[in-house]
C-alpha cells in the first residue's frame, strides 16, 4: 500500500525547508490572482524557487489555480500555465473548466487536481473530472467519513481530503472588508494583510467568532472552529485516501510546522504497525491541543455529522 501523503499550505518560501524537514511530502503554493484562500503568498519568482527546494529534499509541489475566473483573467491563464509547467510543477490545482482548457492547449502533460471545494460530493462526480483529464478529486470538507470511504472505493482518480485547519462558510467576490474601511476614511491593506489576523465576525448568540480572510478573490468567512482529525485516521488509511491536507490559513508558520510533525508521526506509526497509531492517538490529540490557540476549539468537521446543505 502506498503511504498517504501530507499535504501542507506554508506561509512563505522560508517555511518550505522547514515543513520538509518536519515531514511534509508536497506543499501548495501559489499566487492570488489565481489561487483561492492560500495561507501565503508566491510571486512567479518565490514559486520556481520553492519548486526547486522542494524537488531538491524529495518532496511535491503543487500550484494553485483554483479561483472562478471572469472574462478579464482569462488571457492571462495560458501563459501562467506555461510558467507552472516550465518550472516543473507536479500539478495544477483548478476548479474552474477555463483552467482545464487553457492547460490542454499550454501544457497537456501536466498533472491537473480537481478542487471545488463544494462540489467534490460523490465518486461520480470525482470520476466525470478525471475524465476529463483531472489525476486527483479534493473532497468537500461537508462530506462524512463513511461517504469519504465509498468515495474512495469507486473513484478512479486519487482522493484528497483536508484533515486539519479551519475551513471556508462563505465568500462573496465583494471586498466587504476594504468598503468599509474605505466607508469609515481609512485605509485597509489587504495585499499584505497586515490586519488580517484580527478580523472577526461575533456571533455574540452563539458565542463564536468568524474568522475574516479577504483577498483579490474577494471577501470569506472562516469557520470558528479547527478541523482535527488526528485520532480519526484509520478508516481513511485503511480506504487508501491518497493524501491528507493541513490548511495553514491564518496560522503562524511555527504552528503549521509543529502541526505537521504530529501528523507525520501518526501516519508513519499506522504504516509502521495500526496497532502502534491506535496506541498513541490519543497523545498525539493531547499534543495538538496544548499548542492549539485557546480561540481556535478543536472539532471533527462533518466527519461523524450527517452532511446538510
């Protein structure tokens, strides 16, 4: 059986070495004008060096380009492909057609992962994109363990689901953060985010705070709550899920590394021996939550919820 890969989301080119050195086997990486929601951001020169670096220590790059492009961006996809494909990146992430036909023109031989977010719901759907050339389907975060399981038993692309991290409940293409502050005579710098990190929706009923991300894609709000699943791997390891992600959205570099670490040496433990994972799960959970930010809860997602819409 082939080992499950740990797919991580570094904030900068620094953080690539580092992640290596903690285990991570391939990193997603890319610029936003293209990319949706990415912990970091990689002009075209930070993306060809982190390939480089990354090929050097053994390890998987892949370029996200899965943002819903409108007329404006459409010229520009061809050329940005090429790019990716001359800098030998192991795949493109997408979730719009556009992106499929801009890189059978510009690069058919590069790998191309299927990315919705939403949408990755069921095997047919996963297979109708490879199909149409997709190697790999990343599930919806609302799909359950047992639906991920049956996923996995019929697709025939590789399964990608995200393990840790917090995850997106809504995105409006409107800058409703910068509005307002533009509303209120100041200025707010979202190319750098220096501010993005103490955005908040209050949901004062519920006692929940919502996370604010806003990029050039627009405006999201974020879940209150991290998806951890670290002592819940099994039925997915079991099944073959191809990789495992750990979101590093709005976290410090420090805390994605050591976030990695935790998860490494629990799917190296299953492979080594399941017996060894089922033994020290709960210690690996321990660890996670004595460096998880006392704001952030920890939740298994829709894991072992009924999925709604």
């Amino acid at each position: 059986m082939t080992k499950t890969e740990l797919l991580v989301t570094p904030t900068s080119f620094e953080d690539i070495l580092p992640l290596a050195e903690a285990g991570a086997d391939a990193f997603v990486i890319g610029e936003q004008r293209y990319g949706l929601r990415l912990a970091g951001e990689f002009n075209r020169n930070a993306v060809k060096n982190a390939i480089e670096l990354a090929h050097s220590k053994g390890k998987k790059v892949y370029v996200a380009m899965n943002a819903i492009f409108h007329n404006e961006k459409i010229d520009e996809l061809a050329d940005y492909i090429r790019f990716v494909s001359d800098a030998k990146a192991d795949a493109v992430i997408f979730g719009d057609p556009a992106v499929l036909m801009a890189a059978r023109e510009a690069a058919p031989d590069m790998k191309l992962h299927w990315s919705t977010e939403t949408t990755g719901t069921n095997w047919y759907t996963c297979n109708y994109w490879g199909k149409k050339g997709a190697k790999r389907a990343v599930l919806a975060r609302e799909v359950n363990m047992d639906a991920i399981v049956e996923i996995k038993e019929k697709a025939e692309v590789e399964i990608e689901v995200q393990v840790h991290g917090m995850s997106c409940m809504f995105q409006s293409k409107r800058s409703l953060l910068g509005h307002y502050f533009e509303y209120q005579g100041k200025v707010m710098e979202i190319e750098n985010r220096k501010q993005q990190k103490n955005m908040f929706l209050h949901d004062k009923e519920r006692e929940n705070k919502y996370p604010i991300f806003e990029d050039e894609n627009g405006t999201h709000i974020m879940s209150p709550n991290d998806i951890c699943i670290i002592d819940e791997l099994q039925e997915m390891l079991e099944a073959g899920v191809d990789s495992f992600k750990i979101d590093g959205i709005l976290k410090s570099p420090e805390y994605i590394i050591a976030v990695t670490k935790i998860y490494r040496k629990a799917i190296d433990l299953y492979f080594a021996d399941p017996d060894l994972y089922e033994d020290k799960k709960d210690e690996l959970l321990e660890a996670i939550e004595e460096i998880q930010p006392a704001n952030r809860p920890l939740d298994t997602g829709f894991y072992f919820k009924e999925t709604v819409y």
